[in-house]
C-alpha cells in the first residue's frame, strides 16, 4: 500500500472557521455557554450508542436481528501495524472473501471507516473482491480543509487509507453533493410521519434530534436537515440518481487538504444528486414498511 505523504504546511494558509460554526458560538454564548463546553462521546460508547440505535431500527422494521447487527470498533487507528478486530472487521473480511471479484462485495460505510480500514489492513487479499462506498468531506478537486468533515477527521489514518489501498472505491463528497439532500418538517410531517413505524421513529429523530439542543439551534420548524448518509444507498439503488465520474485518487495529507499526483491509481466519485427522485423513492419506502 502507498504510503501518505503530506504537502509542506508553508503552502497553506490555516483553516478559518466557517461562519456555521462561528453562528453555533453566538447562539451558544447567547445562552451563557462556551463552544468549548460542548461534549462528544468517546469513540466506545459511540460505537455502543449505534449499535443500540441499529437495534431499534431493525424492531421498527419488524426485521430479524440474528447475525445481521455486529458490534465495531471501539477506537480509532493509532498504526497500520496494529489494526483492532472488533466483530465488525471479521465479518467484512468473511463476507469479502465469500465472493470474488466477478460478485464483489460493496461495502458502505456512513460514518467513520475505522471498521473498513482494519478490515483491508488485517486481511490486505480482500483488495481484489470489495468495493468501497463512502460519504464524507470535500471534493477531490476542491482546496478546503477537510477538517469539518467528521466522518474523515475522526480517523485520519483509516480515511488516508482508503484513498491509498487500490481498492475499488466510490468516493462521494458530502460537501456541495451529499449536502443538497435536505428535508423540511413539513415533507417528514406529510410524507414519514403516521406511515409506518419506521416513519415515527425517523419523525421523531428529526424533530428531537439531540444536536439542536447541543449547538442551541434555533427556529428548528423552519430548518431543513440534512440526511447526508442516504445518498450512499440512493448510489447502489439507482447510479443515475448520483452522477460519477471517473477520477485519479487524491492523497490526504497530514493536515487534511487534498493533494494530487500523477500515476496515482483511478476512483470513482459522485458530483451530482437528483435530490427529487431519491427523497420520493424514500418516502415510497417508508409506507411499504406499513405492510
């Protein structure tokens, strides 16, 4: 596997912080708290909190649990040397290496990819029968820090890793592309809410979604929110639904900007969604799930 190199830092100017985040610290202190006060769980219980949350969705679909929900890690990559084997890391090396490259395995990671990179780094051979679906940070070709990213700044050396493994990979930026699938409360109140029971429960997740209360967020019922991680599924369901091209993969540098050579080998990676047609398909779903 190539190893990552990082760009000069002299070549770069530092990270300005965004004017989203530079609101949540005004709304914050405008309720007497600092930005700096505002905590994130341990990687541990995160996994834990998903894992129960997988749980729960499964029960809403009236679907079976029994060896379809594995637990993941509970830290992130500290070497390549030393990758962990959570359950979750047996079952894509044994899912992987149950095809082969003519029926490969697709791989969809919506969230950090610690799981995926100890999966290539314990057993490297899967190279050759997986394919990577990702959501997270900025185009390839844009010049912006990716720090803002939590699915890639979490685990840096398991993001570097995907980009450098030559695995087949689609990579699809949340920036610019992922962000245009944003939902109003009232599309979830005509659409997902009283449709099934997996509709109540993703109508609740969106009008008592945690991080309003955690960055002060104001005016909720006139927000939209973004459902990010759905355009991975909405790729797989229907290609022409994420428009691809195809494109040299990029090296993630120490401090996380983009940075392209010649020879590197290709990816593929979206730049488009048609946000009408993956949102119906969604709602469609939601009220089968009644059946």
């Amino acid at each position: 596997m190539a190893s990552p190199a990082s760009a000069p830092a002299a070549r770069r100017e530092p990270p300005r912080p965004s004017t989203k985040a530079t609101s949540r610290g005004q709304r914050l202190h405008g309720e007497g708290r600092r930005a700096s006060e505002v905590e994130f769980v341990n990687p541990a219980e995160g996994m834990e909190r998903s894992y129960q949350e997988i749980l729960r969705v499964f029960d809403a679909l009236r679907m079976a649990r029994a060896g379809r929900i594995v637990r993941g890690a509970t830290g992130y990559l500290t070497s390549l040397e030393s990758p962990p084997t959570p359950p979750a890391v047996e079952a894509i090396i044994d899912l992987a290496k149950s095809g082969d490259a003519r029926t490969p395995l697709y791989v969809v990671a919506i969230g950090c990819v610690t799981n995926v990179a100890a999966a290539l780094l314990r057993a490297p051979e899967i190279v050759r029968d997986v394919v990577l679906v990702w959501t997270s940070a900025y185009p390839s070709s844009a010049p912006h820090c990716n720090r803002p990213s939590l699915n890639l700044m979490q685990d840096p050396l398991a993001s570097r890793l995907l980009f450098d493994c030559g695995a087949p990979l689609l990579y699809l930026p949340g920036f610019h592309v992922g962000a245009q699938l944003r939902i109003s409360r009232p599309e979830m109140d005509a659409f997902v809410q009283g449709r099934s029971a997996i509709g109540d429960l993703l109508h609740d997740l969106y009008t008592d979604n945690p991080l309003h209360r955690m960055w002060a967020s104001q005016h909720d019922a006139k927000r939209t929110w973004i459902i990010w991680d759905i355009i991975t599924i909405a790729w797989l369901l229907n290609p022409d639904w994420v428009p691809t091209h195809l494109t040299r993969a990029p090296i993630l540098t120490e401090d996380l900007f983009w940075r392209h050579e010649a020879g590197r080998h290709m990816m593929r990676e979206g730049h488009d969604v048609n946000r009408d047609e993956i949102f119906m398909d969604l709602y469609e779903k939601v009220a089968q799930a009644q059946d």
